[in-house]
C-alpha cells in the first residue's frame, strides 16, 4: 500500500510545478526571462531591497532558505559575500538559481534542502534570509528554530511571514466564506486552504513573536503589500474571480494605505 502524501510532499509540489514569479518570465532568452521576473519583484514588493538590505551581505556568510527563481539570491550574490549559500525545497527551484548565477557569472551553493532540517553546522552564517517561505513550511516553528541553530551569535535573521489581519486575506474570506455561505469559517483555515501551496499560515504580531523563543531581540513590521493593494496583474488568478478583477478597479488604495496600514499581509 502507498503511504498517502504529506503536507510537506504537497508543497514541494504545489513549488515544483512552477517557482514564484516565474508566471512573468517572459521573453525568449533565458536572461530576458530573469530580468523580467526581477522588474516584475521589485516593481510591485519595492520594500525587499530596504527589508534585505543586500550590501549588508559583503564579506558575511549568508544563506537564504527558499531561493525560488533566484531573484534575491543573485542580489546577495553581487553583494560580495564571503560565502553564499542557497536551499529550495524543489529541484525546480534550485534549477532556476544555479542557471540564473551561471547567466551573470556568479556563484553559491544551491541545493535542495528544507528548512525544518537544514544540513547546516551550528553557528554558520552571519545572515539568514527567508522572504515569504517558512509559513509555507508545515512546521514554522521548527524552521525558525533551525535559523536560530545555524545563526552564529550576533548574526541576523530576516524573515518574512505572512500577517493574519491582511486584506489579503479579506479578500480570500469574502469570496470562500462569505459568499460561499460559511461566514463562521476562519481566516487561518481559508488562508490554509486558498492562497498560494497547502497548508499556507498566518500570524497575528503576538503570535509571530512567539514563533522567536531565544532570539535576542525580535523586530516586527508590517507592511501592505501589492496583494492588500490588488496592484498585481498576472497574479490575480491567485484570487480569481470576475468580481476580484471588477474590485481592484475600484479599490480605495488611498484610503487603505492612510487608515489600514497594519491589515497587510508581510
């Protein structure tokens, strides 16, 4: 008998299938593709660069958990750092990276890996990174606690998960619950079940926090993102439906950007 698959085997494959970002690879020639995943990123999550602060990566050892498409991990690369290194928990993953450095001739080891068991000795890196990953991971909270094991002391983690009170998730609500009749149905179950891989989670601040025990100090900020602010394009066929593309034409950005700034989702 076939045991039946994990949660964790359903992520890897829900990533395998195709990397984040890479809907935007468009072009014909490989490079094009990147740059074009890479203006896509920066243009509508601009935040990244002043959240990973990637010169801060020179002569340090970084590691980033979740390479994807190798956007970030070529901005750590050019960086400078004493070493570099990568994991995915996809092969697809790992593939994007290793071809995306080849193309700029830069290097890190980038291999297949996961986060609740990273392959690291303790003490290791200066750096961790992870933008918008570990909540994908069934266990979260041992992720965390593996950065912590291979951060050496005075080292940095810079991690992004995802806010509970988001309009993100409003939005996801509205359309699975509420319209679904199942008002009494929880954002943490419709954020399971309905954005990006199985299994996604989401975390008030305080509950954030509590993922961080033995951290030396734990900074929290929350930012509305391209999804609260439906400024995406492609994307939205994350959230679907005739009424969502009808909303976002109308959606009080301003209002939400000066009266709602903590309901974002990173």
């Amino acid at each position: 008998m076939t045991a039946a698959p994990s949660l964790k085997d359903a992520v890897r494959s829900y990533w395998n299938r195709e990397s984040c970002g890479e809907i935007f690879a468009t072009g014909d020639a490989p490079r094009a593709q990147y740059e074009a995943v890479r203006e896509s990123r920066y243009r509508l999550e601009p935040y990244i660069a002043t959240f990973a602060n990637f010169v801060s990566g020179a002569n340090k050892d970084v590691l980033e958990i979740g390479v994807g498409m190798g956007t970030d991990h070529v901005e750590w690369a050019k960086a400078s750092p004493k070493s570099l290194t990568g994991i995915d928990l996809t092969p697809r993953g790992v593939e994007h990276t290793k071809t995306r450095l080849g193309l700029y001739g830069l290097s890190s080891n980038v291999q297949v890996g996961d986060a609740e068991n990273l392959p690291f000795a303790d003490n290791s890196f200066d750096i961790v990174y992870s933008f918008g990953v570990l909540h994908h991971s069934p266990d979260t909270a041992r992720a965390i606690q593996e950065v912590r094991r291979v951060l050496r002391p005075g080292g940095t983690a810079k991690i992004m998960i995802y806010n509970l009170h988001a309009l993100t998730g409003y939005i996801l609500w509205v359309r699975h619950a509420l319209l679904k009749g199942k008002p009494f149905r929880t954002l943490y179950d419709v954020y399971f079940h309905h954005l990006e891989s199985p299994g996604t989670k989401c975390y008030t601040p305080a509950q954030a926090k509590a993922l961080f025990p033995g951290y030396s100090k734990v900074d929290i900020q929350i930012q509305l993102n391209h999804g609260d602010l439906m400024l995406w394009d492609k994307t939205q066929k994350s959230h679907g439906s005739l009424v969502t593309r009808l909303l976002r034409r109308v959606w009080p950005r301003w209002f939400f950007r000066a009266f709602m700034p903590k309901h974002a989702c990173t």
